[in-house]
C-alpha cells in the first residue's frame, strides 16, 4: 500500500504529570516521567523525533506543566529551541487540557496525539494512523492480544473483550475536527477509570456495556454505532505493530523496550 500523508497533521504530544510522583521519574532522579531515560536518552525524545521525521506532522504541541524541565534538561533542551515544537500547558487530566487546547482559534486539524512514553513509536505506526483514520471524526488505535503475544508472550496490558478479540489501547488518537469534542467531553467524564472497561462502556448507554458483557459486539462495529449516536465518523485502527501498546509505564516495560531498541539498531546495521 502507498501511504499518501494528508496536509498539515497537528501532533499532541502528551507529557503531563501525575498527582504522585511516578516510580520512574524517582527511581532515575528527575523532575518528570518523560524525563526518565530508556537506553541513555529521556523518553519523550523518542516519539517527539517520530513526528518530527513524518512528512505529514507539520508541528507538534508537547502539552505539560513542566515546561520549564524540559527546557533546563540538556537532553530535551532541543526542544525548547526546535521551531516546530511548542510547548502549552496542560490541565489535571487529558481530556480536559485537550477540551482547552481546542477552544483555541489557532489550532490546526486534524490531530494526531500520542504520550511521552511511547518510545517505540515509529514512522509506520503513523503511516498506519493516518491511512486508516483519514477523514474520521475520530480514531483511536488499539492492538489486539493475539498480535501482542505473537511477539512478545510475556507481554503484560491491560484488555478489554469483545467479541473479536482482547483489546488494548496504543496511546495513539486521531481528532479530524472539532465535531468530535463531544466525544472528548464523554472521555473527561471517565478519564479517572480509563483502566475500568466496564465504566467507560456505561457512560455510551446501557446498550454498549451490555453488548461488551454479553461478547456480541466487535469492537469495531461498537465503536461504529457509538459514534454514528453522536453522529460522529467514529473508527478502530487495529495496530499490524504489537509494539504500538508497549509504552514505558514501568522497570519491566523500559526493560522490553530497550531489547527491542537494541534489535533494531542491529537490524539497521
């Protein structure tokens, strides 16, 4: 397939921090989590260099209340400096600061967003993005367990079943316009228990939780229907990468990400 990149995608890179300190941004001494080094260099360097290197992000905006960190960081002080980063500050939760960001005037559509831990994202996970959600009112990337496993069996996440399989999300999110704010504001309003399948399906009707209990929606087609009630272009983007829902959430995760660093530079060479 030949990927033809829409014009001028807007990439949210999400690099907000927690009310409690994170065990990774303590264990390594930093102010932040993005700041955490995987195989010597801070996290969020990885994914900020992925969008910068595809031709279809035409800027990225890091959203944090640390940009000051960044800044004073030698290894992210590029950043501060890098024309097509911009840093704006982010509220208490993601769908909030994103709820804020879009009342901007300024901003620019369609949206890619994705977090400051997610390293291994690379140029074909956004090839893959953006083919598939073009024209979407929104779209969120999900990898499914028997993709994940057939690489990495070991491989810990967090699933939600439906009838076409586990589900576990790739922290990579599509927004083709502002049409889909309602969508965001739904997301607000279970964002505290994202890890709650059951309480995100609730706030879509009791037709969606009984569906997803009762196994007889694909995920696809639910999130189809939930969108078509919205009346939304709502889509699932079924990751080919298993390494699009491995993020450096904790020690086990870095571990696997940097073997998997490590096999690509031996590749490439």
């Amino acid at each position: 397939m030949t990927f033809t990149a829409p014009a001028g995608v807007t990439a949210i890179l999400l690099a907000g921090a927690r009310p409690v300190p994170d065990p990774l941004a303590v264990a390594a001494g930093v102010p932040v989590k993005p700041l955490a080094p995987v195989a010597g260099a801070p996290m969020i360097a990885y994914p900020a260099r992925a969008l910068l290197d595809h031709p279809a992000v035409a800027d990225v905006v890091v959203l944090t209340q640390r940009a000051d960190a960044f800044a004073a960081d030698p290894a992210t002080a590029w950043m501060a400096t890098e024309p097509r980063i911009r840093f704006e500050r982010s509220g208490q939760g993601i769908a909030t600061s994103l709820l804020a960001l879009m009342d901007r005037e300024d901003l620019r559509y369609p949206l890619l967003l994705t977090t400051a831990d997610h390293v291994l994202l690379n140029g074909a996970m956004l090839d893959q993005v953006m083919d598939e959600a073009a024209g979407a009112d929104i779209a969120v990337a999900m990898v499914e367990r028997a993709t994940l496993l057939a690489r990495y069996p070991g491989s810990r996440r967090t699933w939600l079943k439906f009838r076409d399989g586990w589900w576990s999300g790739a922290n990579i999110f599509w927004i083709g316009g502002p049409a889909a704010r309602q969508a965001i504001a739904l997301w607000q309003e279970v964002e505290q228990d994202r890890k709650k399948g059951w309480k995100i399906l609730s706030v879509f009707g009791p037709l969606a939780l009984a569906g997803a209990m009762l196994r007889i929606l694909t995920l696809r087609g639910g999130m189809a229907r939930i969108g078509r009630r919205m009346g939304l272009d709502a889509r699932l983007v079924a990751m080919r990468q298993p390494e699009a829902c491995i993020d450096a959430d904790k020690v086990s995760d870095v571990e696997t990400i940097e073997a998997i660093l490590t096999e690509r530079a031996r590749d490439q060479d």
